[in-house]
C-alpha cells in the first residue's frame, strides 16, 4: 500500500492518537494472528467445559477449568467488553471479537448473496438483545457451561451461516444481527475515541488510495457515529482525512447531523435499561418471590401441580439435579413475565421522561429519541453495575476482601446519574423556548435518572 495513503500531511507530522489509528492500519497481520489466537482460546473456553463435571467443593477458578471458563466468560469478559466500549468505542468488535472475525473470514468463501430487506431491519438488534438476554437467564447462561455453549455456541453457529450466505468479506451478523451491536451501539455514542472523518478532506483528496474494507459496512465519508464502527483502523488515514481521534463523551448526543435514532433509542430505554435491568435483579428480588411464594401456594391449594414440575429438559429450563438447580414450570414462566412484563413496564417508564421533555421543547433536534439517548451514560453504568454482580460473586466466592465494593457501586451509580442529567440539560439548553418550558424538560429528564438511581440503590443497599 503506498505510504502517502496512511499519513497525513507530511507538513503536519500525525499526532500520538493518530500515529495508534494508523499503527492499526498498518499492523494487519498481527491483528488478524490475534484473532485467530483468541478464536481457538474462545472455543477451547466455550467447548471442553461443557463436558465437564461439576466442580468440587473445594475448586477454585485457577484450579478448574469450568470455573476458569465461568469466570473468564462472565467475570471478566463481558462486563469488560462493555467497559472497553464506553471507553474506547467498539474496539473489542474491530480487533478482538471471534464472531465478528469468523463470520468476516468465511464470507470470503461463502456465497456473497445480497442482503434481503427483511435482514436489514433496525430492530433486529433489539429483538435479539431481549430474546438472547431472556433465554440466558432461563437456561441459567452464566452458572452453566452447557448453556454457554448453547447460547454463545449458537450465535457463533449463526454468525457463520450468516457470512457464508451474505456479503464478501463483510461482517453482515454484526451489522444486522448480533445480540450485542445494539448495546455496543448505544454505549460507543458516548465513548471519548472515535475515528474521526474530515468531509472537507476527504472530497478534496486528489491523491491515489486504496479503497477501504468497512466489513459493518460503514459509510467512512460519510461516518459522523462511533455507534456503526467497529474501530478496526481499516481506515485511518485515509484519503488525509480519517483520524483516531478524541472528543466530548457528550459530543455525539448533542450533535444536530447526528440522526437520534429509533432502534437505539429503544433498545436503550427498553433493553439495557429496561429488559437487562430486569435480568440482573430477579433473583434478588423480594417481589418475585413474594409473587412466587403466592402463586405456589394457591397452586397446591386447588390441586394443580402441573405448573409445580420440574421435568423440563435443561435447554429450555435449567434442570440440573446434580446441582440440586431445577426450575419448574411456575419457575420459568414468572421469570420470564417478570423480565418482559416488569422489563417493558420499567422502559415505559423511563420513557415518560424523554417524551414529556420532547413534547416541552419541540424541535427536530429535540426529540424523544435524542433526550432517550441522553441517558447513555447512565445505561453504561446500570450494565457495567450489573455485569459485574458475577465478577462479585465469583471474587467473594475465592474469599476476596470487597469492603470497598458499595463505595463503588455508588459512585459509578452517581457518575452514570450525574452524566446522564448533564448531557440531558445540555440537549435542554439548546431548545429555543422560554425558561417555563425547559425546566420543566429539566425536571422531566430527572425522573428516568431517579428512577434508575432508586432501583439500583434497592438492590445494592436494600434488598
Ligand atoms: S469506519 Fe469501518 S473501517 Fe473505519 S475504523 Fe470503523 S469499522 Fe473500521
């Protein structure tokens, strides 16, 4: 590739983030062994603990694979995946994610058929996200290797039957489909590095150049989200005018030539804040077990028992009678109604908020999109908040000192409220209506914080 595509102008030396884009860019060999390295960890990790025996009493995680594997899956991996992404933009899709790099790679073989409409939906994420969220708490997804490998064996099953029927050398899963992108989507709006296109620059450009493979199909000229890209560096330094870059976390949600979209609004609302909230505090939640307890009780009374069984095969319930874990009927089907039903009743009432203080402050910049996006930060701390009960868990289980836990979970809980309420002002102040009107969007976009912050507290501090 000619040298003059991957540096800026040689007047204007690239500086230390630039220098790290083009660095990508360059290194693709290494990049590409990397993944190949993490794909044969990943299915060793996913694959032999399946098969696996329970671990004994007296098994520690750097003793035994099953707990190694539970703990790097879930302890580690995913609520660190969700750190990087706030932090960084979506690098663990671009330079790590096995999925995306396989599903990329047999795309090349595979037969390159054009995508139908009905894959290109923008719900699709979203849908995903709730079924794959739902299942995994079913089926017990983190406690589990059977039900990792199902669930995560599954998707990596589809991703490839994806590449081989769409695209070339694409990542067509991850743009359309992955249970994952939406999420990655939403918290990379915020994250502080993106891959900065200069429009100007790049019309100008009358150099030669290589054409770039945006494989989540990325329109680079044209890019002013870090929601799409996968921050691979494919395509820094091109045509002189795509740089790694820093920015305000803020500068994405506030920006009038950044569409607030519907599909990220909703899957932010009702899937992390709402669905994933859900999934991360049922089995903790006195209400459920009340509800349990009750319905349980009305069932022996009137002779009905079927509900009460627990014959149901583990890849629909979890039903491990080694582990003395069987979920019945009653079981799943309240699991279930409690993470749709109490899932959906908790975005909608979020929603409230970005709505009412839409409809104070209308304008086609103020919608209740972009006041639902405004709450970013604050879904980036709720999913890193309850990711990381299962670090806790397996950490209190080897016997760590955590003392210091509730002070965190506090402040990341107050970073993500205050954050959150920050960025929502800001969308505020920019509305062209009296002081009336923006206070009270102000103080309409203080009920989704509060509510979030309220919730969170119960679990942390009450229950
Ligand atoms: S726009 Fe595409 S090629 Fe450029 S960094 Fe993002 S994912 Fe990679």
């Amino acid at each position: 590739m000619a040298e003059h595509v991957l540096h800026f102008h040689a007047s204007r030396p690239p500086s230390r983030l630039q220098a790290i884009g083009l660095f990508l860019r360059r290194q693709r060999g290494p990049i590409v062994a990397l993944q190949w390295l993490i794909v044969a960890v990943y299915a060793v990790l996913v694959v032999i603990p399946a098969f696996l025996p329970l671990p004994p009493e007296q098994a520690h995680l750097w003793d035994n694979l099953r707990l190694f594997a539970q703990f790097c899956f879930w302890g580690l991996w995913w609520p660190g995946v969700m750190i990087a992404t706030v932090a960084l933009g979506r690098v663990w899709c671009g330079l790590f994610c096995p999925e995306g790099f396989i599903s990329e790679r047999v795309s090349a073989y595979g037969r390159g058929k054009a995508l139908p409409r009905w894959l290109k939906w923008a719900g699709w994420p979203f849908v995903a996200f709730v079924c794959t969220t739902v299942y995994g708490q079913l089926v017990s997804v983190y406690e589990y290797p059977q039900a990792a490998l199902l669930v995560l064996g599954g998707s990596t099953v589809a991703a490839v039957v994806i590449g081989l029927l769409y695209g070339r050398e694409k990542r067509i899963w991850c743009r359309y489909l992955c249970p994952a992108s939406g999420v990655f989507a939403v918290l990379a709006k915020i994250a502080p590095l993106h891959y900065k296109v200069d429009r100007a620059a790049w019309d100008r450009y009358a150099g030669d150049f290589e054409p770039v493979n945006c494989a989540p199909l990325v329109d680079v000229r044209r890019m002013t989200s870090a929601g799409e890209c996968h921050s691979c560096g494919r395509c820094a330094g091109q045509r002189d005018a795509v740089a790694l870059a820093w920015r305000s976390p803020f500068g994405e949600v506030l920006d009038p030539d950044n569409e607030a979209r519907t599909a990220d609004a909703t899957t932010l609302l009702f899937g992390v804040l709402g669905v994933a909230t859900a999934a991360f505090q049922w089995t903790v939640s006195p209400w459920l077990l009340h509800i349990k307890l009750a319905l349980a009780e009305w069932l022996v009374e009137h002779d009905h028992f079927a509900l009460l069984s627990d014959d149901v095969p583990w890849w629909l319930l979890t039903h491990y009678p080694e582990a003395n874990d069987l979920f019945t009927w009653l079981d799943g089907g309240l699991i279930l109604a409690y993470l749709l039903l109490g899932g959906g009743l908790l975005g909608g009432l979020l929603l409230i908020g970005p709505r009412l203080a839409a409809a104070a402050t209308r304008s086609p910049f103020h919608t209740w999109q972009r006041y639902a996006l405004a709450l970013a930060p604050l879904a980036a701390a709720s999913v890193i908040l309850g990711l990381s009960m299962l670090t806790v868990t397996h950490l209190k289980a080897e016997g760590f000192w955590l003392g210091w836990l509730p002070y965190c979970r506090a402040a990341l809980l107050a970073a993500g409220g205050l954050g959150a309420a920050a960025l929502a002002l800001r969308v505020v102040a920019r509305a062209q209506v009296g002081p009336g009107r923006k206070a009270l969007a102000g103080l309409a976009m203080l009920w989704p914080v509060g509510l979030m912050c309220t919730i969170w507290s119960l679990v942390f501090f009450v229950w």
